[in-house]
C-alpha cells in the first residue's frame, strides 16, 4: 500500500515511518517541521519508497494514497502553547482536509488523538466513555479542546459520509527521537541528569502520568488501523503503569547515576493531577497491551540520549526548526 503518514517527521511518526517501510509498504510523509525534525527521517531519505512533503495541513493536499495515519500536530505543551492558533487550526483545518482526502479517495484514515481530551480527569483510571474535565479557555485548551475537534470531525465524517475512520487516545508516549528541548518530562529530566544539572520538577511531583515506549505504541497503533472497518474507536492506547512526576525524577537520577539534584518549581496551569489509561478495550479488541517495562524503556531513551549529547559536544548539529 501507499500509506500517508502526516506529522511523520515528527517523535511518533518517524517511527511510524520507519516500521511501514519495514513492512514492505511505500510512504509519503508529509509534515511543515514546526515541531518535527528532518534528523528523526534522515536515514530514510535513500528509501525510493519514501516520499517527503514539506507542507502544513492546514491547506488542502492533493495526494494519491491508499491509507492514512493522521498525526501532524504540535504535542509538546511549550511548543503547542507557542502558537495555539496555528495548534488549533492544525487540530480543525488540519483534520477537515485530511478527511476530505480521504473521503475523495474513500480510503481509511486513524486520527492520533490524545489521553488530553479527558482534561484534569475525575475518573481514574480513564475509560474511552468517559466525556473528561477540560477547561475550554486556558492555555492548554488549544490541545485538548483542538483535538475533541479532531475526533468530532472524525466522527461526523463517519456518520455523514460513511467514511472509514480509527480513533486513537494515545497516553504519554517517549523514547528516542524525542526532541531534546521539547520540553515534555521525560526528555527534560535525562537531559538534564545526564548534564547532572537541576532536576526541575513542576509542583510538588505528585500528579501522576503513565508512560508508554515508543515500540508498544507503534504496534498498537497498526493493530488499530486493521480492526474491522466498522469499528471507529476511540481505543485508549498507553501504559497502565501510573507513576507519580517525583519517583520519576528519582528513578532517572538513579538510571543515569546522576549527581542532580531535585529543584521544585511552579506548576503549569491546568496541569492534570492524575492521568492513567484504562486499556481493556486495547486489550480485548486489539489483543494489545504494552510489552516494555517502564525500567527497560528508559534505559533505551537514557542511551539515545547519551549518544546525541555527545555528537553535539563534538559541535555536530542540524538546526531543530525547519520552519
Ligand atoms: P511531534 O511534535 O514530535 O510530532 C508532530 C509532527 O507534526 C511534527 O513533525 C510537526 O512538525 C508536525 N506538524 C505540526 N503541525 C503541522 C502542520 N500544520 N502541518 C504539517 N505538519 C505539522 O509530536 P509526537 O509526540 O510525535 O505526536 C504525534 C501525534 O501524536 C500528535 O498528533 C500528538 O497530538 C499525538 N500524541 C502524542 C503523545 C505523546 O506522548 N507523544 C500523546 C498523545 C497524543
Ligand atoms: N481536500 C483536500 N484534498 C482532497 C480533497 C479535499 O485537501 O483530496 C480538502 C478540501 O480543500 C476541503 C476539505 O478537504 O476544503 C474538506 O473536503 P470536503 O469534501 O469534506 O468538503 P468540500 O470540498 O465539500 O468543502
Ligand atoms: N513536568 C515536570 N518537569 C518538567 C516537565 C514536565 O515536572 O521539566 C511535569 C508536568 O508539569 C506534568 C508532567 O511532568 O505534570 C508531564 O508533562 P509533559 O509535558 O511531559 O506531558 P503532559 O503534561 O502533556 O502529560
């Protein structure tokens, strides 16, 4: 198949790319590198079965495919808050032309949602019909309340044109390929354990998340987009394992035998107290569950990490920003 991944430049979607091309199908990427980058595709380039568009979706596109996996979106909360109206047409421009391509072309289209749409949940842990807790006017609301948009036009398409649509609900998700100044926890604390400088952790630490490795979630999303073609979802995708942001912080100062200390600064408006996925529904329709542990994922990020720290001390360094 020809398979249309947006945002494929990006954390998720290079590794998307690079596991469609694995498995003998031909890709076109499109994405503006507003918050992806060409080193996450670079070792794809010489791949005559790998096509880059550099193109924001917010304008229509005009490509002939047979499958797409929407997931171009800013997902960090710097850099979605950098620019919330771009974020938000992204979210509803953005997904009304990927949808209109896809119902020209009757093909089938899975949108990468997000465990953001609960909001600050009430319900722990977060089941798919739960309808969540999510602030309309804040900073944050560009994402979550861009991305309830997303899966509304989803669905309506769906209903409306009979369009075969999978939706997504993907938990904190990390592992290599993360931007190093992304700003998102897991890269901001090796980074800095790895410098052994302050390890900032926002608040007291006691909100929680659940992370997911980049290879479990890649799988999950596969097996989603081969469910049968009545089935829309939406499918939680993530790691069950709730942990709060401090013992994260400990356990990656240990992981890296790092000399940092904790620091405790203000935290984020709107940030969500406790996040953590009911997957039953993963489990019983995809027959999916995460395979790696919390411990084993890190280690691989903590190496990545320690790679590109020291190809930039060797002042070997591609801008991060193609914009
Ligand atoms: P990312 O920022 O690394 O990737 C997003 C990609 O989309 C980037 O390459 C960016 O340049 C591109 N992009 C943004 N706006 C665009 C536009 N208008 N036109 C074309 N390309 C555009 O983030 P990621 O972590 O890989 O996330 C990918 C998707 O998964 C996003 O939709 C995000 O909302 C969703 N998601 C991610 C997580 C996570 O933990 N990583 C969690 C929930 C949902
Ligand atoms: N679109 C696109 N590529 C296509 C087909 C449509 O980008 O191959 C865009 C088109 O610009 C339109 C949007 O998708 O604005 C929604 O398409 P739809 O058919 O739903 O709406 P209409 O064209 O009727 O406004
Ligand atoms: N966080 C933190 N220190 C950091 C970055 C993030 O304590 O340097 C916290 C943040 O406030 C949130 C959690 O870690 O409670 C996860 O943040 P992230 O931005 O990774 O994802 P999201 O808030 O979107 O789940």
């Amino acid at each position: 198949m020809r398979i249309l991944v947006t945002g494929g430049g990006g954390f998720i979607g290079s590794h998307l790319c690079e596991r469609l091309l694995k498995m003998g199908h031909e890709v076109i990427c499109v994405d503006n590198f507003f918050t992806g980058s060409k080193k996450n595709i670079i070792h794809l380039l010489d791949n005559p079965y790998f096509e880059v568009i550099r193109h924001d979706i917010t304008f229509p596109l005009y490509v002939e495919i047979d499958q797409i996996f929407h997931l171009a979106c800013p997902a960090s909360p710097i850099y979605y808050q950098k620019d919330p109206v771009q974020t938000l047409k992204t979210a509803v421009h953005g997904s009304i032309n990927i949808l209109g391509l896809a119902k020209r072309l009757r093909i089938k289209v899975l949108l990468a949602s997000t465990s953001e749409i609960y909001g600050n949940p009430q319900i722990h842990p977060q089941k798919e019909n739960y309808w969540g807790h999510v602030n309309p006017i804040g900073p944050r609301s560009c994402y979550d309340e861009g991305k309830r948009c997303s899966e509304t036009l989803f669905m309506d398409y769906h209903r409306q044109y009979n369009l075969k649509v999978k939706i997504v609900r993907i938990f904190n998700t990390y592992g290599p390929r993360m931007q190093i100044n992304d700003g998102r926890v897991i890269s901001n604390f090796i980074v800095q354990a790895l410098k052994n400088r302050d390890i900032t952790v926002y608040g007291d630490g006691s909100q929680t998340r659940s992370f997911c490795y980049i290879d479990d979630l890649i799988e999950g999303l596969l097996k989603m987009m081969n469910t049968e073609d009545g089935f829309t979802g939406p499918v939680n995708l993530g790691n069950p394992k709730e942990i709060t942001i401090l013992e994260l912080a400990k356990k990656i100062i240990q992981l890296t035998s790092s000399k940092s200390n904790i620091v405790f600064n203000s935290l984020p408006q709107d940030d969500p107290k406790r996040r953590c996925p009911d997957i039953t529904l993963a489990r019983n329709l995809l027959f999916w569950e995460p395979r790696i542990s919390l411990d084993e994922g890190l280690a691989k990020t903590i190496a990545y990490f320690k790679t590109l720290l020291k190809e930039e001390e060797k002042d070997y360094q591609i801008p991060l920003f193609f914009t």
